[in-house]
C-alpha cells in the first residue's frame, strides 16, 4: 500500500485532502504543533521517519497582511520548508505535490497568467511563495507545483464565510470590484489533487517525472471580489437570516491594508488541462456546489 505523507491537515484544502487521499493508500497527516515548518530538521526528521512516496503540502503562510510584519516567519514556512522538503523528497524517489499562490504576480498584466509568465510578487506573502517554487524547481526532483487561487470552504475563515457573516449583520454591504482572479473551492481542488495521483497508481513516480513542473490549478473563469459576493448571497442557503438589503461596489484604494493586493491575478490552466486532462468547473458552478452543502 502507497504511503502519503499530508501536511497541513487542518487548513481549509488540508482538510479536503486528508478525505479525498483516502482511497489512494495510507495517509499519514500532520500539522502544527505536531510538526513545526519554521525548524527546518523537524522537517528531515519527520520525512526520513515516514519514508512516504507521495509528500503533499497543504501548509502555508497565509496571513497576507500580517506577513508584512513577520516576513522572516512567512519566508522560513512558504520560501525555506518546501526546499527542505523537496531535497528529501528527492534523496528517496518520493513524488511532491506543492500548492503556490496567484499572489506571485503583479496583476499589471490585465489578462490571465500563463506559466510562462514572469512573476513580480508585490507583497511579502506571494514573494515568499515565490522564494518556495524557487527552492523546489533548484532541487528538481519529482515534483508538481499547483498555482492556484482565492482559494475557499465552508469551513474556518474563507471569503465565503466572511460574505455570509457580514451579510447577517450589516444592511449595506460594501466589496472590491478591482480585485479579480479565480474562486476556487477547496473540495474541487483536493479532490483534482488524488483524481490526478490516482492516474498511474503502480509508478506515480515515472509517470510525474515526464510530468512534472509548475501548473495553474484553479476554479475555471474568474470575476471580481463583488461579483463573487453577488454569488455568495445568490446561492445563500439562508436568505432568510440575511439583513443585507443592498451591495455596492468599492474600491482597493477605500480599503487600505498593510499588503498590497495585485487587481489582476486570474490564472490560465490550460496547461494543466492539455497535460493531464482535467480542467476544475466553473468558479460559479463550484460555488453553487459548495453552497448546497
């Protein structure tokens, strides 16, 4: 039986891996405090103790803002670790799932990005994620590395959950137009992740190795901040609890934080789709999905 090492199993996608990988062989899941990112030889340790084929890491630094001011903490966790992980990954012939961020581009360039498009992070978060990418594509094992983007769940602190609170307790809502990239649900994306690994199940490794490199992964289509809260209150299962009577649109500039945020980060994944032939619904039919739950 393939063993897979999870890491982050508590986070939004994590939480959907730690189900999905299920089928595909044992799952061994960790996250903090158990295992701690920022001390890279817990990081060895823990990967030689395992000894798994298949290493998937759903950890990350994702507290944006707050990475403005604990960058050293943000690098160590999205730029440092999954280096570490890649090198070990390689010494044993074990398979690397990494998940990156569309926050390694500027959003200047007002069409969605290709992998063949240069990233220019703008703030410190999607530089660290850079730094990380970096890291692993040096080592060049066996590896994926997923972009993907606005990423969501009906669990924990997503956008979704955010729109849905707001709404039951302001009469007038108030979101970004300016922001635009790809929603994507967390479900749809654990789910791709163990359809893909479930592919060649007897040489996964062989098989990714004529495979392998940086790929978009993201809910299909994209829209701005606003248009997914129209969405979230139109497929809101719990109208009746809603005191939000209208929603209007803003901008960037009205909300100040300490990251700057790039206004056009959609990502291209026909890459992903020509190479392994899935290709995520659209953003708007995974949120109704999801939704419905």
């Amino acid at each position: 039986m393939i063993k897979i090492l999870l890491l982050g199993k508590n986070g939004q996608l994590g939480w959907e891996l730690h189900r999905c990988l299920q089928p595909l062989g044992q799952v061994v899941a960790f996250d903090y405090p158990e295992i701690d990112l920022s001390f890279p030889e817990s990081i060895r340790s823990l990967i030689r103790e395992i000894k798994p084929r298949i290493l998937v890491n759903a950890t990350a630094y994702t507290a944006v803002d707050h990475a403005e001011s604990e960058g050293d903490l943000a690098m160590k966790i999205n730029g440092v670790a999954p280096g570490v992980m890649a090198e070990e990954c390689a010494a044993i012939n074990c398979v690397f799932i990494h998940y990156s961020t569309d926050y390694v581009f500027d959003g200047k360039k007002r069409s969605a990005y290709t992998e063949e498009d240069q990233p220019n992070p703008i703030n410190l978060y999607g530089h660290s994620k850079w730094m990380g990418e970096q890291a692993i594509q040096k080592v060049d094992g066996v590896y994926l590395i997923l972009r993907t983007a606005w990423v969501y769940s009906l669990r924990g602190d997503s956008f979704v959950r955010k729109v849905q609170q707001w709404s039951q307790q302001q009469e007038i809502l108030r979101i970004v137009d300016d922001q635009i990239s790809n929603p994507t649900w967390a479900r749809m994306l654990a789910e791709v992740t163990a359809l893909l690994l479930a592919r060649q199940p007897s040489d996964t490794y062989h098989w990714l190795e004529e495979r392998k490199g940086v790929y978009h992964l993201a809910g299909n289509g994209y829209c701005s901040r606003y248009e997914w809260a129209q969405a979230i209150l139109e497929y809101d299962p719990n109208p009746n609890e809603r005191l939000t009577h209208q929603l209007l649109p803003a901008k960037s500039v009205e909300f100040p934080t300490p990251a700057q945020r790039p206004l056009f980060s959609a990502l291209n994944c026909d890459r992903f789709y020509a190479t392994f032939g899935i290709r995520l619904p659209s953003w708007r039919q995974a949120l109704r999905l999801a939704m419905e739950i």
